[in-house]
C-alpha cells in the first residue's frame, strides 16, 4: 500500500511568500460574518445591560472582533455613551468593549 504524504511532500517547493498566502488562506476559511442586529433586539441588549448595573450583577457578553465572536464575563465598570463603550472589570483586568460590536448580553 502506498502512503501519501499530502500537502507535506510539495512543501520544500514552496516559497516563503507562498506558505504565507496558503496560512492565510487557511486562516480566512474560519472567518466569521458580524451578525446584523435590528433595533428592537439592540434594545434589549440596552435593557440587560441596564438591569444588570441596578442589580450589581455580573454579566456574560458575546462580541465581535477580529473577524471572531468571542464571550467575556465580568461586572460592568462604566457606559461610556460619548465613545460608545463598554468597559468590564474582569477579575482585576478592564475589557473595553464597543456597542457596535455587541452581539449578545446576558446575566450570569
């Protein structure tokens, strides 16, 4: 039976330039769309987001960044609605979030 090697055995053909444009090809595949929000769903983020500073309660929130969804928990430390911010106090570290890449908010 014959064993092939793949991708593996045309590597030492490949340039460097090469490689690099075959990672971030590989790398693009996993990239994620933002989610579009509609208005009466971006209120109820603004509604957990407001219960959750009256109930000093920690919450979970999913966002988007860098072409990725990814989920932080922590207790809210400021709304900043100037800079259209949220900053979380995450055991000790601050996490500064924008609304616009909010997904979902929730009370942990």
């Amino acid at each position: 039976m014959i064993h092939d090697r793949g991708r593996i055995k045309w590597s030492p053909f490949l340039i460097p330039e090469h490689k690099k444009r075959i990672a971030e090809f590989y790398e693009a595949e996993n990239d994620e769309a933002q989610p579009e929000l509609d208005e009466q769903y971006k209120d109820q983020l603004q509604t957990t987001l407001w219960e959750a500073i009256e109930l000093k309660a920690p919450i979970c929130v999913t966002y988007y960044t860098e072409r990725r969804q990814k989920s932080i928990e922590g207790l809210i430390c400021k709304i900043d609605k100037h800079e259209k911010m949220l900053t979380l106090d995450c055991d000790g570290d601050r996490a500064r979030i924008r609304f616009d890449s909010l997904i979902s908010v929730r009370l942990v």
